[in-house]
C-alpha cells in the first residue's frame, strides 16, 4: 500500500514517524531523482509502527528531491575531546563522494529517530551510535507499505 505526502501544497501533511527503526539499506536514484530508506523485516514489533500498521513486515520511503539528487545535507554531532574542545555538528559531506558518506550510515545500526516538515524540505534525524542530521530539499515523500 502506497502512500503520498507532498510537501508543495499551502497545507502541510502530517507524515508518520518510524521511531527507532532501523534502516537497512539506503538506495540513492540519480534517473528518480529520490533517495530510498529500506527498513528492515518485522517492522511492526516497533511501537511506532504496531499502533498504525499491526500486519506491516517492511516500510519503503522514498524522498522525491524538489531539484536535484544532490540536493541534501549531511551533517553528523562530534563530542568534545581534550585537545579540541569545540563539539556539534560537523558537516560530513563535500560535493565529490556525496552519495558514499549517505550509504556508509547502514555499516552500523541506523536507526530512524524522528524527522521535522516544512515547505518543500525535510529534516530528519538519524542515530548511529551518533546523532546524525539529514537535510533534504523534497517536494513528495512516498511510504510503501510492505505486508
């Protein structure tokens, strides 16, 4: 089951939170313009999930860019050490090997914390072993529902 939420309109959606599932793989369309989060199998022990899809096994995401595919931020929170004691979020990506920093997340466990909407962009913020941030410039976000 497919559900579309588009983030051009005068009226924002209301886009369901998967909190503290975690993503399997990310899928990166150049043709699609979208980035895809996979999420793993039995998704709906997850309470975020058993509330509003009991049957659900998988949840597909995709983020339709508003431009470009090139079109997000990464940024990923450094804690303070002895030597430099300046911390917060650095900005993890430059513009060659954009899409290699974004597909590394899923080595560790990467875990959907909660996402932020606004017109035409999305903030969502993602945990591995980190706080990582994830800005993107999206006009539609597309939920498949796998059951």
């Amino acid at each position: 089951m497919n559900e579309l939420y588009r983030l051009d309109t005068e009226a924002l959606p209301f886009i369901p939170t998967p909190h503290d599932c975690v993503i399997k793989t990310i899928l990166v369309e150049d043709n699609n313009q979208c980035i895809s989060f996979v999420f793993e199998d039995d998704i709906s022990e997850y309470d975020s999930i058993a509330n509003q899809r009991p049957k659900a096994k998988s949840l597909v995401i995709k983020y339709h860019f508003y431009e470009t595919v090139e079109d997000y931020e990464l940024y990923q929170f450094t804690k303070p050490s002895f030597w430099h004691r300046r911390g917060g979020y650095k900005w993890l990506i430059e513009s060659e090997g954009k899409h290699d920093e974004l597909l590394k997340l899923t080595k560790n466990k990467l875990e959907y914390l909660y996402h932020y909407v606004s017109f035409n962009d999305m903030i969502i913020v993602l945990w591995a072993g980190t706080s990582i941030v994830l800005r993107l410039s999206v006009d539609t976000v597309e939920y498949e529902w796998i059951y």
